[in-house]
C-alpha cells in the first residue's frame, strides 16, 4: 500500500488546509469502513487522510425545533439509539439501524455513506424522502446542497477536492408524516442491497387521502433515483393497496437498472415492485399514528 | 420395515453389537481449546523467525495471456528489496503423477501452477514474485515489475472448453478418451463405468425421468488465507512453516516441484484455519523456499482474500445428465450419467470420486457412467469436502425425487425400496461391506421433524415445501503413523502426523485413551512436523479419526503389552498372568495384586526404563464409507424469490461416533456449506475471464443470521475395518443439502431448479417461466 500521511482535524479550516494541499491525493476519513477497504483493496492511492471525527461540527448530533442536524462524522449507532430522533426520523433510522452490523454501526457514518455515493448506499434514499440537504464546508466558505441533487455518478458528487461534508440537516417532518426504508439482499446481513426503496408519505386530516409523497430507489441506477411519477401517482388518492402496487409499478419503469452480479435488470425491476408496495405501507402505517415511532430497532432489514 | 420413533436432536442410533466404551462416545474439551479460544495458538502468518523477511506475489490480470517479456530491474534496484523471482527461477520438474490421497496431479502442472513460465492459463497465475525488507515494500516493487502480455483468447465454461475449435488452455495437453490418446483438446480425460445393458432396461422400464443440471464451482471460504514462510538453510536444507492438511503429501509435492530429495525438506505443520479440501495443494510455499535461496532470510508469504478466490482451488463446477428409470413397483432398473467438470487450469476435477458416489446411495442393475474432466482458464480446483460428490449427486437426487412425484412414491419408502446394502454392488464395482445407509434414511423416517407438519407459511406471498435427498462419500485409509510416551506420572504423549482441521487431536487421543484406560485429558496430543514422526497420510478423505485413530490404537495396545511385562516384574510372576481391563492391571496369580496404569507407570524407571511406541498403519480402503440423508423445510417469498431454512435435519452414519460433539459439529458444518452452496455461493465470472465477487461481501456464504440449528442424527453402523467401529464423517454431510433444498423448492412452488446456485433472481425466473408470458 502506498504510505499516506494521517492529519486528525480538530477543526474544519484544519481539514480544507490539508485537503487543498493535496488535492485529488487527499481524502476525508470518517469511520472509514469505506475508505480504508478501499485503499487496502488498491482501488486508488493517497497521500493523506483527513479524519473529520475530531471536528466539532461534524461530531455533532442535534435535534432542535428546525430539524436535526447530523454531524458528518457521527456514526449509526447515535443516530438510532437516540430515542427522539428514531420517533421523529423513521426512515433515516431503518437505513442506520442496517448498515453492515453492530461493530460496522458504531464507526459508519451517514455522512460516509453519502460521500462515497455508492449506488446501493442504504442511507442516501431516506436523506432523499426526508427532503435532508448537505453542508459543505471549503476554502470559500459553505453551501448547501439538497440531497437529491448530491450524487452524480458511482462513486462521485458535487464535492469539490478540497470541499467536506460537515453535517446533514434534516427537516423536522410535518403532522401525519410516516417514511420507511427497505433493502432487498439475498442473506439476512453483510450484504449490499440489490434493490433498496425509500418512500415517505404526509397523510391529509382524515388519514385517507395522501397529502404529499416522496419515493426514492437505490442499486437501480448509477445514482439514488427519485422516482417522481410513482409518488406524483399516490398524491391526492387513497393509501389503499390498489394505488400502492400502480406506483410500484411507475417505480419499476422510473428505474434503470443493470445486470451485474448482484441481481438482474429483472429481478430488479420485480424487486422495486414489491418493495415501494411495502415501504409504502410502513410508511402510511407510521404516518397514521399507532405505528409511527420509527424505532423498528435492528430487526427490520 | 419398521419405522423408528421418538427422534429428536442429536439422538444417537446404535445398530449392531457394540462394544462397552468408557472414553469413547464422550464429550471431553478438546485439548487445543484454551489455546485456540485465548488467540494464543500459533498460525502460519503468527510466524516470527529471526531475520524474517516479506514478500509478495505479481499475479496474471488476465484469464490467458502469453508472457513476451518480463523487465525486473525496476524492482531489482528498489531500496529495500531483497530478491525477485520469475518462472525462469523454478526448476524444470519431471512427470510424475502426485497422488496426495483427495487429490491427483502431475508434478508438471503442479510446478506450472505456482508460477507461470511462459503464459498465464487462470487470473491471478503468479507470474513474479519478491521478497523485501517488509510487506508494504515488496508490494511497491511489485508494481516496478514490467510485464507484457499477448492477451489470448480465453475458455471459461464447459461448453467454450468442449466447442469445436476451441482455444486450448495447453498447446501440449494430451487427453485420453476412455484410454484412447487426443491430442489438442482442453478434455484432460473421459472415463466410463458400465454395468448390464441401460439402454434394453430403459426401453422396459414403467417410468423415466431425466434431468440437467448445473452447478457453479463454490469455494471452501476457510476464514485463514494461505500462507508459508521458508528458510533455505546454508547446507541446502529447506524448512517450510505453512497451513497445510497433509505436511508429508505437502513435502511430496514440494520435493518435485523443487527437485529435491522429499528428506531434504522438512514441512513445518501450522495451526490451520480451515482447510476443508483447499489446503492440499502446494501454492506459496515453492515461491518461498526459493525467494529464500536467493536473498538468504526466512521469506513469509500470505495471499489476501482477492487471490484465494482467484487462485486456488474451489470444488469444480459441471454439467451433469442423470437419467434413471423404475418399473411399476418403483425398483430402478437403470440409470446412466453424464458428467462434465471444469478441472480449471490444469486437468484433475475430482470425476472419478463423481462417478463413485453418483449412484452409490442406490441398487442400480443396469447403469454406465461417463466422466469428464474439462480444463478452463480459471484456477485449478482442488478437493472440497466429499470432492465430486455433491455436484454429481445433486442431479441423481433431484431425479430421484421426480421420480417419487411421478410414481406417487413417498422419497423415503423409494430410498428404502432401492437403497445399497452390505453385499451390493456399487455401481464403479466394488462389492459394499456393511454400510448404514437404509439406517440414516430409517433415522429420518423416524424422526420429530419428517412426522411435524409443515405449518402454514408466514404470509400470504410466502410458500413452504419439504426435501429429502442422500449422498455418499467413500473415503479413503492409507497411511499414519503414532506415537506414544509414556511418563512417570501416568499421563502420555501422543505424537501425530496428523493436521488438525477438525478437533482429531481429541478424537485421536481419545482412542488411545480407550486402550489405556485412563482419561482423554491424560493423553496429550502433539501435532508434529515431519522430521519428528514417520509418514503420515493427509488430514483428507474422512481418514483421520479412522486411520490415525487405528494407528493410535496400535500404539496403545503395544503400550499394553509392554507394561504387562513391567507388572510381571514388580509382581515378580509370569507375564501371562497379567490382565488388564478398564485401566486396572491384576496378578491373576494372586489375590488383591492390582496397579491402576497410572501406579504402574509410577514403577517403569525400576522395572526397565521408559516406555515408547509407535504404530504404523497402511489401510487398504475406508471401510465401505459415510451415508447420510438430509430433510429440509424452506419458506420462499414468491414475491422476491428469498428461501428461508426453516428447519433442517442431518442424519448421518458414523460407525462409531468417537466425540458425538465433533461428529455433530461435522454434520452441521457439511449442512451449512451446502446451503450456501445451494442459494447463493458462485463464481460470477466476467467476459474477461475474472471472477468479479473475489470478496466475502459478494461471495455470498451463508452467515450465522441464514441458518436455522441444524438438527442431527448419528447413526452407528459399526464399521468392520476399524476395531471400534469409526467411519470418517467430515466430508458426506455437504452431499444431500443442495438436492434435498431443490426438492423442497419443488415441492413450495411446483417448479424444478437445476442450476445452482438457486438464487433469488433465478428462482423468479422459474416461477414466472411457470406463470406463463
Ligand atoms: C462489513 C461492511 C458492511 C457494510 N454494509 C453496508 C450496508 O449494509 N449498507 C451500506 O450502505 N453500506 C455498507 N457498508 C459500507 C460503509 O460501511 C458505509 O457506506 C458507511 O456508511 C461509510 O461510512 P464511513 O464513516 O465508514 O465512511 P468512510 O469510509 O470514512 O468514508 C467514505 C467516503 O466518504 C468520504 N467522506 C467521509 N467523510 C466525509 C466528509 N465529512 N466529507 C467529505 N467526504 C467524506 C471519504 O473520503 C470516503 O470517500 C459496509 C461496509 C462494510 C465494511
């Protein structure tokens, strides 16, 4: 392996220092479950390493009355076993609590996970539904880049070189708000999704018309997809099962899979089917009240 | 027939007369436990000599590519490096076929595999290697390493191997075709078993089904990496540290690839993380031994997980034809089989085992078996557990179990109906001795789980089905040695050949114990290298519980007899009078003259010293072999074509179950891979000719979250070659699972799967090939 410099950032005008100093050659570090696998795996070179885990705003975890704000560097475990922010954030907390394992889920971070922008990232589809945006932080300052608009191609976003991630803000959720994530893998952990799908649904009063609806599909595209039709269909009409499995079906054409060998265009285009029908019925179950407490804990996958 | 009742997990079934055991049949900790438990024990990438040094293997990107040129003084003159090696630094090795007891090959390929000379024929060929100051510099001088191909064109599948016109993996190959010679072919073999006339018995027979199916070479996945590290000492001597199953089969192979005298070598056994079949072969250890010659430092070398799913050996892929006919009564009146490997590399598919064990389960009249081994330009396989078993079983049993649904026979009635016997013939010739195989299938017959009820599924979406299937490995015998110290204080040393893969310092040193009469923890196992304890045949085959366990019985009866005479001596009588049971020696001349073995071992120093043997045995055969049948229970989501194991049960014959735990413990393991075997593992091979899921992430083995407890039940028919009536059981339990989940799926949704792995996506496929378009 190609010997690295390792800089432990305490602070972010530390981190843009030594990222503008190297360039393309340096790379922020958070739990680093990506990163380091893939320097080891010689997928590239670098000659330095930022770790952002000592920078306090990225550190950081808040829910206040605007929304939460999700340091880049804090890692799942936080974001899940935070009791207000699993009631409030369903869907962040079904991608935070299925990410690898327990030891992956107490170094990975959402913000990692959305940084390396892998197609499959678990996280990416609920920050989608959630309506989150990023914070960047560079040498000309910060910007704010809505989630959806974040990843480019596999592996690339709108980050500049010597640009971090400093923190995701999330808005609080309207009243009769439910959201829900789901994967597809073919064992029950440690695997990457073949198809994910994110949905969240605001209910109007009576419970039985769909106010708004966000879908998002990820591992069918080289980027998360927002599948804009399928939620456009469920707005205005009942959350029946009829109306979910007719978006299921949007989805299925809204997303443009391949053939690799985690799945089949087919059996991915199936899988988006089944998938939006369930996310949506989580979603509405946990927007109509009873069931709206995303804590689902570890056992939803 | 009588049915058996009252099964439930781990009972054990003793059939035949049975000797009284004290040790055996118990269920002590294993004497490598706190080590292993503690990270204390010593593996081979543990290893630290002084003055070791680090290397690093440049491997082939290309399936078949032919070396032009080779620049290494980039390397050569980096800081830190201390010696680079091509195929030009190995020597030339004679012909000679390499029998290492689960694997077959010539020294020729054997050489060729460890490092290309003039093409790379499999991704991930080694083609230089070097040794440096540390590891992360010899990894730098590999990329200073210039090599240039001509990229070839390359065969990966049976079918591109077989094709008229086909590239060849090796311009020289020299086929036989049922012992005819062809020259330019990829097919290394075609053999032929043939018994009584299928195609007459065919033409009468009431019911025919024929089935192919596919299988993907599948990978032992044993967590530790291969590794070696070697010192070519001043005198020409060599020592090699390395994860091996057999360190004589080891040495052989070393001795010629390296052209030395087998006696000039000494293989150092390592604690092995996992070998299942795949740590037979040589493959770092040459690379070693010579980077050492040439920079003078003990060289380790270890491969990353990349380049063990690229460069060793998986089990083979195949095709494989199984036709079967019954008459109206449901007895089979002929079957034939066709079955094709992909050896890789270089020829050596484990096709003559197939051929052993694709009707073994079975009385079949009229039968003929066609064999091939198939080289492609992917790694050479290697043993993986019952190696050429599962692959060719699994079209038998799935033919089997459409024969049922045709006939309306229940599977177990069908097998009952039709299975081996002591006294039949197996259809490769051999006459069996007696073997358990009507009494694993009686064992599930009888079992909680084949009379439970299959339950309603968990959801609308979801469907449930059972499967039944068999297997068979027959196993080998040959050669072990042991030997036994006895100390002063009563407890002895055990002194093993043996590589323990799978707790046989226990399930060996419980044997002797037996013999002795004293506790299992009294004797104390030494796995030892091998200048320190004659030949041993390799940790393989389901032999060593067997064979070694013989030759640690030997050892202990001679141990016997010689403090038989030490008692005569203290009792000052003659020696016939000496009796000895249950650990206890007695004057049958005198009243009350009785020493515990431990009291006499106090008395040697006075009654002549020491006493030390050695047993030695050469074991002509297994003994007729491990049959086991599997039933299983699977839920499936026909909405995305997911399986849950819901329930699994193994029973298994094991002769004798030496420690139950471990037995189990094999059972289990066998079950598990096969299950992963089943829905998911495969190499997913790109059109380059690269495995493109070379990661655990992508090589989906199953995890402890896929697999339910796997219930088992050991049967005991007493084996009558071992003298308590062992029979090797690490490698039948991967045979039955792959058939009896494609026999579940069968019966959950109607349709027959043929190929494996059954993964999600195909599983969708063939429900909605059923739906219609
Ligand atoms: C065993 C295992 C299982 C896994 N399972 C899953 C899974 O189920 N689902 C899934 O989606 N992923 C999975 N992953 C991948 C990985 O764990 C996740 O993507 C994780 O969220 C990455 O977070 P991290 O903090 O470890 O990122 P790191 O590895 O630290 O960084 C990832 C990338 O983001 C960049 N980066 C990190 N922080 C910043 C920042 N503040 N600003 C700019 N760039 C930044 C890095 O430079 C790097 O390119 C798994 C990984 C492993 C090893």
């Amino acid at each position: 392996m190609h010997p690295f410099r390792y800089v432990a950032a305490g602070s972010i005008d530390e981190a843009v220092a030594v990222l503008r100093e190297h360039g393309a050659r340096a790379r922020p570090l958070a739990g680093g479950t990506d990163i380091l696998a893939q320097l080891r795996a010689g997928r590239f070179e670098l000659d330095a390493l930022v770790d952002v885990k000592g920078v306090p705003e990225a550190s950081a975890l808040r829910l206040g009355r605007d929304g939460l704000d999700i340091g880049a560097a804090v890692p799942c475990y936080r974001i899940y076993e935070d009791p207000d922010v699993s009631a409030a954030y369903p869907g962040i907390v079904d991608a935070a609590s299925l990410i690898g394992g327990i030891q992956i889920q107490s170094r990975a971070t959402i913000g990692g996970n959305l940084c390396n922008a892998a197609p499959s990232a678990d996280s990416i589809g609920p920050l989608i539904v959630h309506a989150a945006a990023v914070t960047l932080a560079g040498p000309a300052g910060t910007r704010t880049v809505p989630v959806d608009s974040f990843c480019t191609a596999p592996g690339r976003t709108v980050l500049g070189e010597d640009e971090l991630a400093v923190s995701i803000h999330v808005p609080r959720p309207p009243a009769r708000f439910g959201a829900a994530y789901e994967r597809f893998i073919p064992r029950n952990e440690m695997d990457i999704a073949v198809v994910g799908v994110a949905c969240a649904v605001v209910l109007d009063r009576s419970g039985e018309r769909i106010e708004s609806a966000r879908i998002a599909l990820a591992s069918v595209g080289p980027t998360p997809i927002v599948a804009a039709k399928a939620a456009a269909s469920l707005v205005g009409g009942p959350p029946s099962a009829d109306a979910f499995r007719a978006a299921g079906e949007v989805a299925a054409d809204e997303a443009s899979p391949i053939d690799d060998m985690r799945g089949t265009i087919g059996h991915r285009r199936d899988l988006v089917r089944v998938l939006t029908r369930r996310t949506l019925e989580r979603a509405v179950q946990r927007a109509s009240g009873g069931t709206a407490s995303g804590n689902t804990g570890r056992g939803t996958r | 027939m009588t049915s058996k009742t009252g099964s439930k997990k781990s009972e054990s079934k003793k059939t035949g007369a049975e000797r009284k055991f004290r040790v055996v049949g118990t269920r002590p900790i294993r004497h490598d436990g706190w080590d292993k438990v503690l990270g204390r024990a010593v593996f081979g990438a543990d290893i630290k000599l002084p003055g070791l040094v680090h290397g690093a293997v440049l491997r082939s990107p290309y399936a078949h590519a032919r070396i032009v040129k080779i620049d290494l003084s980039k390397a050569e003159a980096a800081p830190g490096v201390l010696a680079v090696m091509t195929g030009a630094d190995m020597p030339i090795a004679a012909s000679k076929v390499l029998d290492l007891g689960e694997e077959v090959t010539n020294a020729v390929f054997a050489s060729d595999r460890v490092m290309a000379r003039t093409k790379a024929v499999y991704k991930g060929h080694p083609v230089a290697a070097v040794a440096a100051v540390d590891h992360n510099v010899a990894l730098e001088a590999l990329r200073l390493i210039e090599v240039s191909y001509e990229v070839l064109p390359h065969v990966v599948t049976i079918e591109q191997a077989m094709a008229p016109g086909a590239p060849l993996v090796h311009d020289d190959l020299v086929g036989s075709d049922i012992g005819e010679r062809v020259e330019h072919t990829n097919v290394a073999d075609h053999i032929r078993y043939e018994v009584g006339d299928p195609e007459a018995a065919f033409a009468e027979a009431a019911t025919i089904v024929e089935l192919e199916c596919r299988v993907s070479r599948a990978h032992q996945g044993y967590i530790e990496p291969q590794n070696a590290t070697a010192l070519w000492h001043q005198d020409g001597k060599l020592t090699v540290w390395t994860s091996t199953q057999g360190s004589f089969s080891q040495r052989n192979s070393l001795s010629s690839v390296l052209m030395m005298p087998a006696s000039s070598i000494k293989v150092v056994p390592m604690e092995i993380g996992g070998g299942f079949g795949g740590k037979i072969g040589i493959y770092l250890e040459p690379l070693a031994a010579i980077l050492s010659r040439k920079c003078g430092h003990p060289v380790k070398l270890v491969m990353e997980r990349r380049d063990v799913f690229d460069a060793t050996g998986p089990g083979p892929g195949g095709i494989i034809r199984v036709k079967m006919g019954v008459d109206a009564h449901g007895v089979i009146t002929a079957a034939t089989a066709d079955i094709r490997y992909g050896a890789g590399a270089y020829p050596g598919a484990s096709i003559n085992p197939a051929a052993v064990c694709v009707f073994a389960c079975y009385r079949v009249p009229n039968a003929r078996i066609d064999a091939y081994d198939v080289v492609i330009n992917l790694s050479k396989t290697a043993a993986y557990r019952a190696p050429g078993s599962p692959q060719a079983s699994f079209a038998t049993e799935t033919v089997v179990d459409e024969i049922c649904r045709r006939i309306g026979m229940d599977p177990a009635e069908f097998r009952l109906l039709n299975a081996t016997r002591g006294g039949d013939r197996r259809t490769d010739g051999p006459t069996f001795p007696r073997i358990g195989n009507v009494e694993t299938v009686e064992a599930i017959r009888g079992s909680a789980h084949y009379r439970a009820k299959l339950g309603r599924a968990s959801s609308p979406t979801k469907k449930r089905g059972r499967g039944m299937a068999s297997g068979y490995w027959q196993g080998i015998g040959n050669k072990s040695t042991v030997t036994i110290n006895v100390n002063n204080d009563g407890v002895v040393s055990l002194i093993e050949g043996s590589a323990d893969i799978g707790g046989t310092r226990t399930s060996i040193a419980m044997q002797a114990a037996e013999i002795l009469g004293i506790a299992a923890e009294d004797v104390h196992p030494a796995v030892v290298d091998t200048d320190s304890i004659g030949y041993t045949d390799l940790t393989a085959g389901s032999r060593t519980t067997y064979a070694t366990g013989a030759a640690a019985i030997q050892a202990a009866e001679q141990v016997v007899e010689e403090m038989k005479k030490r008692a005569a001596l203290v009792w000052e009588t003659d020696e016939a009078n000496v009796r000895f049971a249950d650990g206890v020696f007695t004057n049958g001349a005198a009243k009350n003259q009785h020493l515990t073995f431990k009291e006499l071992c106090g008395k040697l120093d006075t009654t002549g010293g020491h006493v030390s043997t050695t047993g030695v045995v050469n074991i002509r055969g297994s003994g007729g072999g491990s049959f086991a049948t599997h039933l299983v229970d699977v839920e499936v989501d026909t909405d995305t074509g997911k399986v849950e194991i819901l329930r699994y049960t193994a029973a298994q014959d094991a002769g004798k179950a030496v420690h139950p735990a471990y037995v189990e413990g094999q059972m289990e393991g066998g079950a598990v891979q096969g299950i992963g075997w089943a829905l998911n593992e495969e190499y997913v091979v790109g059109d380059d000719g690269v495995m493109q899921n070379a990661t655990f992430l992508d090589y989906r083995m199953p995890t402890s979250l896929d697999v339910p407890m796997i219930d088992t039940i050991i049967v005991e028919v007493p084996n009558e070659r071992h003298p308590f009536g062992v029979r090797g059981i690490g490698e039948t339990c991967i045979v039955p699972p792959m058939p009896a989940i494609s026999n579940a799926l069968r019966d959950a949704l109607g349709v027959r799967l043929t190929e494996l792995p059954m993964k999600p996506g195909r599983i969708m496929a063939a429900l909605q090939a059923q739906a219609g378009p």
